[in-house]
C-alpha cells in the first residue's frame, strides 16, 4: 500500500501527464495537422541531438546569456550601488533611467544594428539592456535599505571610506543583489530567444524562427520551447541555491 | 541609508533637469562629432514626433498599443487573479500545478509567436495572447505569494470572530494580500508593455512596437526610430507611475511603508 | 565597593549648552535645550527621561554621529568632531552584523591588531559576556539577550574609553533585562570604562548608574542630577533606594501609585 507521502508526490507529475495526454489528443485533432502533440516535440529533440545540433544551439544561447548579463552586472551593481549611496545622483539620474526602463530591448533593434551590425555583438548588446536597468535599479534600492544601524557601526569602528564600503555596505547589500541577478538572469533567458532573431545562425531563438521558415517544422519549434523552459528552470535554482549560503540567509528569512 | 543630509527641496528638481540637459547635450555634440549621417539627433527626434503627431499616426498607434495592452493584462489579471488566489489559498492545488508554471514560465512570449501564429494567424488576437501570456505569470505568483504572506494572526483572528472560509478570503485575506497582489499588477504591466513591443514587431500593422521596425525598415528614418523609442518609454513610466499612485490609498498604503 | 570608589576623579566629558534643532522641509523643531553635563572618568552616569525627549538624540551627539545646533561637546578637553572608536556606541537592537560570526563580530574592530592577538581578545569577551559555544553561530541563531551580550562583547573588544548604551535592554523581557543589568555591572567593574546608559525606565537607572541624569520633556535639558549614593550591590527594596527612585519619579511628574 503507498504511503501518503509518495502520492503527494506524484500528484504534479499526474498533472502533468494528464496535460501531456490532452495536449496529444488536441494535437490530433486539429484542422491544420501542423502543431505537434508531445510526441513529435519529443521526436524533435531526438532529432536535433542526431543532428547534432542539440548541445550546439543550447551553448550558443548560454553564451549570449553569459556575456549580455555579466557585462550589465559588472556595469550596473558598482553604479547602481554608487548612485544608491549619493542622494543627490540619485535625485539626477532616476528620471533618465525611469524613462530608459520601459523601452523593450526589441525596440533597441534597430540601433542594435546600426551600431552593431548583424550577428552576436547585436543579441548581447540586447542581452545586456535588458539586464542593465533592473540591475542598476536593484542594487539603487539595495543600497538604501541597508539600516543606518550598521553603517553607523561601522564609522564607529573607525572604518576608512574604502573599508566600510568592503566590510559593511556590499555583505549588507549582497542577499539583495542575488535575488536581483537571480531575477534578472530568468529575464535575460527570456530575451535571448528575440534577441536571437537578428540573424544570427544559431542558437534556441534562431531555432524556434528557422524552423517554423525552412519547412514547418513545428516539432523543433516545440522541442525547443520546452528546452528553453527546463533551462531556464535549472538556471532559476541554481540561483536559489546561492541564496541557501549560511552567511547570506539572514537576508531571506525575515519577511 | 546613504550618506548626505537631508537635501533641500528645490534639489529635487535641479539635480534631474540638469542631468538630462547633460544627456541631451552629450547626444546632440556625439552625433555632430561623429558625423553621422543617419543616428538623429535629439532635435531630429523632436521633428520626428512633431510630424507623426500631425499626421495622426502618433495617436493612432499609441491607442493601438494601448488597447492591446489593456486587453491582454486585463485578461491576465481577470484571470490570473483568482488562479493565483485559488493556488495560495490551497497549497495542495499549488503543489500539483506549480511545476508546470515553473517549467512554462521561463520561455519567452516570444518563443510562443509561431504556435501562436498557428493557432490564431497573424494580427491582433496573436499580439493579445502574447500579451496575456506574458502578463500571466507575473499576477499568479505574486497572488501566491501575497495568500502565503497573510500573517497567521490575522486568519486567527477572523476564525476568532466566526467567519466562514469565503468570508474569510474575502474579508481578511484578500485585503491583507492586497498590496502585493497590486505589486504583482505593476509589475507585470510593465511586462506587459515591453512585451506588446516585441508582438506589434511580428504579428500586426500599427501599434509603437510595429513602428520602431517600419520605420527603419521603409526608409531608415530612425529619428522616427528614436521617437518612437521615446514614447514607449514615457508611456510605460506614465502607467508605472499610475499604478504606484494606487498603492497611496490609504486602506493599501499600510503595506507599502517601505517603499522610498 | 564604597562609595569614595565612584568619586570622580578627573572629567571624561563635558558637554556645554548644547542645541539641537532639527529643520526638516522648513519646519524646525528644537529638540535638545541648553544642555549642560559633566561625566568622570570611570562613572556609571544613566540619562533618564521619558520616550521621545531626546535622550538618544543628546547620546549620539555625545558620541559624535550628529552635531549640535550650537554648543560644544569635549572628550578629554577635545571638541567632538565625529565617531571614534574610543567610543563605542551600543545601539538599541540589531545593531549586530547578521551577515558575520559570534567571533566575526566580536574581532571586527580590531583590524589593527595581529591575528594572535585578535584570537586572544576575541576568546577572552566571548568569555566575559558568556558566549561560551557559540563561536560559531549566526546572529539570527541567537536570542534577544544573547544578542545583546554579542554586541556588548564587540563594543569592549576594542577597549573604548567609553561605552554609550542606549536604551539597549529594551527589546528583551523583564527577567532578561535583571539578569543583564547584573552582567552589564560585573563587566563594568572589570573593565571600568567610563559609561553613559540612556533608558526610559527608572528603576534601571537607579540599580545601574552612579549619578542619573533627569531629562526635562521637549525641548529637553537636564532637569536634575541625582547622586546615587548606594554601594552595590543594591538592595531594591531597600529605603534608600525606593527614596531616592520616588524622587525622580516625582521629578518627572508621575506618581508612584498605580
């Protein structure tokens, strides 16, 4: 007789079985015969892996990722951090990048490719708008909330300027600014897949559009929004991983 | 906490008006310097919307974008609100569905343009859906997450006082969840704009989104580019600053406190 | 201890007509008036006044963190220009780093000194305030008191001249707060630094201090200064404490009947 633990446990993965099975039958049933049901995606990714383009797509789409957000994490947190701290920067700089903020990287598609030309150096200038606003905002409002408590202490202590900065504000500010980069990372996934649609000629994004262009072929295109979902999931608990570190839990826990 | 002394009030104007003017200047002698025959400078861009203003189209495509945008995130929220309420309130639900949310929602509304071309062909349901999708998730987890955070005294209390369960949801945890959920909303109009970029792009004929591509596309009149560029970026802060206006009322302005 | 030990011997502080007037969006509202007060070196002196009048505002002054409308403030015949670590304040709660160890915490100012020595001291405060075992462990690891003690540990470990308590027992519970005030004595009488402990409630005061110092309510000064003159340890319900405690609450205008 199971126990009850182990059916708890199995309810999400009936779930998604069960979804799985509609999406089948709603895949057979449909007038245009195209969309796929999960078993020609799964075929779909069989196939990519035969072609050997499986592993190929996933690292060109982590290596835009990587470059677009690291390089807006290097830019923004230390000036995000800077203007947080100097009110009067603050006060000047909040409308421009209130007004940069909403503008969708896609809109910077054109510009992309006027400065950039067509290809990498494109998608990553996007990956990185794209991180750069929230970024630099997060680590704004990570700043001021430190509690005037601690950085009194540490004027107190007899800190220089360059050790209070080490020793109180970026431990203070640090459970902040991971769950900001954790955030941002799941945006930057996201923008990839649109970001890779200036012609670049590889990668999840340019998948999901040459496929649908060079033949219809809507398995791949499924194959690879499921990948970019399991991805983007790993990469989100990798990140909550971090957030389990003994020295930065007291960051999460008081709600 | 940051380091100066309390600034005095008529800071709160000069420091932005005189870091824009820096920007507009910075522009303007970096395209004359450069020589540029195409990337427009900042009194380009003004004609450029001076005559898409007179020509109609400015507000044309504005209301286009508009109206999109309030189809599909008041469908997420019509929608998304009491989904995510529902899963807060019974974590045996939450548990069964939230894998499949966590497996859907990194994969961008752009990945799902060619299924969604498929299902509903090209135009504005297709922008609308896209719309709604991307709006979706954002309204859910934080209605989740907002349920979670009701504080277990409150709930005490309410039993205490002899509501029943719908009363309860309605009288004691859907206002204490409230200041969430409206974060949640904002938030996810913000998505919801930037995402309405991405779909006008693809999917249809008018809109701000569709204009920033057309107009490269016919002509390389990126001062139009820029312009357009420019309005997204002052609409989307508008209703960013309107739905913050919300969260001053007072029987929600207790759970933003900590908001500077 | 007698009492010739408490005399004051040579003075640590000596505040003069100190202001505080604090602007906000054109309001200005005075908050500290005219306040006098002389400190000895090695003196247990407790500020009391009710919540709100100022007495925090008078001790971050004193210690530097904010600077007065007018007036003047001298430690050891020099004007007080900023925070020092000669005087460690001890902030109300949470004043402790969470994101650093029992020991983190305790060595954190004392970057001017070899790790040998840093050990040492480190060891030997964990010791004094009772820490024994916890080396280790996180702050949110510990209770209210254990806290407390934590940042008390901190606070001697650089060897200040004085120490600057506000209200610092305040979050924990009545028992709590008995058995800290008897540590905070017997720390005290090892390390002798001069302390100045504001508090609200005057009972602390008169166990705690040698003089009590009686703010008046906003805008505050000094209404009283009254000599404790009890040997500890102090018997509470002793007659001379209860006359000199009825005093200040008569000062303060409250009666001691409930």
């Amino acid at each position: 007789m199971p126990d009850n633990g182990l059916l708890i446990r199995l309810r999400p993965i009936a779930f998604i079985v069960a979804l799985l099975i509609l999406w089948q039958f709603a895949a057979g049933r449909s007038s245009t015969h195209l969309l796929p049901g999960p078993w020609e995606a799964a075929g779909g990714i069989v196939d990519l892996v035969r072609h050997g383009l499986f592993l190929k797509y996933v690292v060109a789409s982590l290596f835009r990722v990587t470059w677009g957000f690291l390089l807006a994490a290097v830019l923004a947190i230390p000036l995000g951090l800077t203007i947080g701290w100097y009110r009067r920067a603050e006060m000047a700089l909040n409308p421009l990048i209130q007004i940069f903020r909403p503008i969708s990287p896609l809109a910077w598609i054109p510009i992309a490719i006027l400065w950039f030309g067509v290809g990498d150096a494109s998608s990553i200038f996007l990956i990185f708008l794209s991180c750069f606003f929230p970024l630099i905002l997060t680590a704004i409002n990570a700043v001021q909330r430190i509690p005037a408590v601690y950085v009194n202490a540490g004027r107190n202590f007899g800190l220089s300027p360059a050790n209070l900065v080490w020793r109180v504000l970026y431990p203070a500010v640090l459970p902040q600014l991971i769950t900001g980069l954790r955030i941002t990372l799941g945006v930057a996934w996201i923008v990839v897949v649109a970001a890779e649609m200036i012609a670049v000629n590889s990668g999840l994004g340019f998948l999901i559009v040459d496929a649908r262009n060079a033949g219809n072929r809507y398995d791949l295109v499924v194959a690879a929004m499921a990948i970019i979902g399991v991805i983007g999931l790993l990469l989100d608990l990798g990140m909550r991983s971090l957030e389990g570190a003994k020295s930065l839990r007291w960051g999460y826990s008081e709600d | 906490m940051n380091s100066l002394a309390e600034p005095r009030k008529w800071e709160r104007f000069v420091w932005p008006v005189l870091a824009s003017a820096l920007f507009l200047l910075l522009w303007h002698y970096s395209v004359v310097w450069s020589k540029t025959k195409v990337f427009p400078a900042p009194l380009a861009v003004e004609k450029g919307l001076a005559e898409l203003a007179r020509k109609g189209v400015l507000w044309a495509y504005m209301g286009d974008s508009l109206r999109r945008v309030a189809l599909g995130f008041g469908a997420a929220a019509v929608i998304g609100i009491p989904f995510g309420l529902t899963l807060g309130w019974y974590p045996a639900v939450n548990q069964v569905v939230n894998p499949v949310m966590q497996m859907l929602r990194p994969i961008s509304p752009i990945a799902w343009i060619p299924v969604a071309i498929l299902l509903f062909g090209v135009g504005n349901v297709t922008a609308v859906f896209l719309i709604f999708l991307a709006a979706f998730f954002p309204i859910v987890v934080a209605c989740i997450s907002g349920v979670a955070n009701v504080p277990a005294i409150y709930r005490r209390a309410g039993r205490n006082f002899g509501l029943t369960a719908p009363q309860l949801l309605a009288r004691v945890v859907f206002p204490a969840a409230l200041p969430q959920i409206l974060v949640g909303l904002r938030i996810s109009l913000g998505i919801a704009w930037l995402v309405m970029v991405a779909a006008e792009m693809i999917a249809v004929d008018s809109g701000l989104g569709y204009l920033v591509i057309d107009a490269r596309n016919s002509g390389k009149r990126y001062d139009l580019v820029v312009a357009a560029m420019l309005m997204i970026g002052i609409i989307g802060l508008l209703l960013d600053l309107c739905f913050r206006r919300l969260g001053n009322i007072k029987s929600v302005r207790w759970g933003f406190r900590d908001e500077s | 201890m007698t009492v010739a030990e408490s005399v004051m011997t040579e003075t640590k502080l000596s505040a003069q007509h100190v202001q505080m007037v604090f602007t906000r969006d054109g309001k200005s509202t005075p908050v500290l008036n005219d306040v006098n007060l002389e400190v000895g070196k090695g003196e247990f002196l407790c500020i009391v006044g009710p919540s709100g009048c100022g007495k925090s505002t008078l001790l971050s002054t004193i210690g530097g963190f904010l600077s007065p409308s007018s007036g003047e403030v001298k430690i050891d015949g020099q004007v007080v220009s900023g925070p020092d670590p000669r005087r460690i304040f001890v902030f109300q709660e949470r004043g402790v780093f969470p994101w650093l160890t029992v020991e983190g915490n305790i060595e954190f100012g004392l970057f001017k000194l070899s790790r040998s020595e840093r050990r040492s001291r480190v060891a030997h405060y964990i010791q004094m305030v009772g820490l024994q075992g916890f080396e280790k462990s996180y702050p949110a690891e510990l209770s209210g008191g254990m806290k407390q003690r934590l940042e008390v540990a901190r606070a001697l470990a650089v060897n200040p001249d004085m120490l600057l308590l506000d209200e610092p027992f305040g979050a924990l519970d009545s028992i709590t707060r008995l058995i800290m005030r008897g540590e905070l004595l017997r720390i005290w009488r090892e390390e002798r630094n001069t302390v100045i402990f504001v508090t609200h409630d005057i009972d602390e005061a008169v166990q705690l201090a040698d003089r009590v110092a009686v703010m008046s309510g906003r805008p505050a000064n000094i209404q009283q200064i009254v000599k404790i003159d009890i040997p500890h340890p102090r018997d509470i319900s002793a007659p001379r404490y209860l006359e000199l405690r009825n005093g200040i609450l008569e000062q303060l205008g409250l009666a001691h009947q409930v």
